[in-house]
C-alpha cells in the first residue's frame, strides 16, 4: 500500500493531536541514540516525537517509497534508508512507527517483537486503528460501513483492527512489558481531513462489499453536504523489554 505526500501532509495535524504524549514520557534513551521509523514516509513521526526526548538522537528513516524519503524533513540528525523494513534492531536505541501495525501480515509483526525483544530496544508504535469509528449525527448506514471497512482491512494482512492486540500478545510472548493507550482521531466536518478520510474509508468498504455502491453513494454525498464530527478510534502501544532503562 502506498500513500501520497498530500495526504501525509493533511493527516499530520491529526496525528500530532491524537498520539498518546504519556507515552512517550515513559521513554528513556541513552545520551546518543539510534531511533528506527519503520514506514517513515516524509518523516511525521520524528516531527512530533524528536522534541519529546532528550538526549541526541540519530534517526533512520525505512521507507518502501524513495520520494517520500526524499520529501523528509526532521529537526534533528538523520538519514533516509529506501527499501523493506529491517529484521534486526541491533545498536538500535528505539524503533518508531506510525499508522504501520494494521498494514503487517502475523509474520512481520512477530519478527518485528522479536527482533525489538532481541536487541533490548523498545518500540513505540502508534496510530493503529481498532475498528470503530463514531458519527454525530448517526446514519443508519454506519455500521454496515463499519464492518465491511474493517473486513476490507483484514482480506490481505488477517490483522487490521486487530493489529494492537496481536502485537501486545506478540511483545508480552518475546519479554516486553506493554503500556497501551487510546489516540483517537477527532475529526469536524467540512474540513480536508475530514472529507478526504470519508471518501476513503467509504471507498474501501465498498471495495470489499460491492453491493454497498449504491447506498454508499447516497450516504457519502450526504455526509459532504452537512456537518458531522466522527472519532476515528486508534491506539499506541510502547513496548519495553525486561531489562531495557525506558
């Protein structure tokens, strides 16, 4: 799957807003660290959490797509690495990732907690959606939307809104503590954000239920027409290995 700047750059906002900043306190880091984002993109992650920390820090940022590497921008020292996520973690401070999890297959997640576990090196990952997704007002067309949006999600990974239990379960079994927090979008419409996530999310859903098509027509050019807040539900979890300072 692979994402525009544009959007990167709508969502980033929304992001910064939702991510669990408790998190992050929790964070020990040696005085010279090593930080991995995994599915960088332009570099939002580093944005909101490089300030955060203390100490210096050295970024790597992974990313399948070289031209959004090649659009990133941190506020601290750091190099772009273009290609599939790394399977080890050694001299590796912490391992970042944003809006990743539910896009990994069971394999690539256990690897990832292995890996992570292995190197003593905790992860923060965040943004990972759970399946719900709230409207005010209502339409009775939700939680059809709802379901076939979260089955869309899981046809090709078997995880999607699933992703933050099976990664907690996965940590715990390598020997991490686990610290979960909710980070839900809230989200106003008419806005950019808002109209954008619709249409795709809609989309989606009608991707995997084609006989969705006409009634979610119907439904998306109703929500666009009037205003509507919807809460967008996502999680965060950092996960510490026995033994690690953070």
């Amino acid at each position: 799957m692979t994402f525009s700047a544009d959007w990167l750059a709508l969502r980033e906002p929304a992001d910064a807003a939702a991510r669990s900043r408790e998190l992050a306190e929790l964070i020990r880091l040696p005085e010279r660290a090593i930080i991995r984002d995994l599915g960088a993109g332009t570099g939002s992650m580093g944005r909101w959490l490089a300030p955060l920390l203390s100490g210096g820090q050295h970024w790597i940022l992974h990313d399948r797509d070289p031209e959004l590497l090649a659009a990133a921008r941190l506020p601290v020292s750091w190099e772009p690495e273009a290609g599939p996520l790394p399977a080890e973690f050694a001299g590796t401070s912490l391992v970042t990732a944003s809006a990743l999890l539910d896009l990994l297959d069971t394999a690539q997640l256990e690897a990832l907690a292995t890996g992570c576990v292995a190197a003593g090196c905790p992860a923060l990952l965040t943004l990972t959606v759970i399946g719900e997704v709230r409207f005010a007002p209502a339409d009775p067309l939700d939680a059809e939307l709802v379901r076939a949006f979260n089955a869309h999600q899981r046809r090709h990974t078997g995880l999607g809104p699933d992703a933050v239990d099976a990664a907690a379960n996965s940590f715990a079994r390598a020997g991490a503590r686990v610290h979960r927090r909710p980070s839900p979008w809230r989200l106003d419409a008419p806005s950019a954000l808002a109209g954008e996530w619709l249409r795709g999310w809609v989309r989606a859903a009608v991707e995997y239920r084609p006989e969705l098509a006409g009634p979610a027509r119907e439904y998306l050019a109703h929500r666009l027409a009037t205003p509507f807040s919807v809460t967008v539900g996502h999680e965060d979890l950092l996960a510490i290995p026995e033994g690690s300072p953070a």
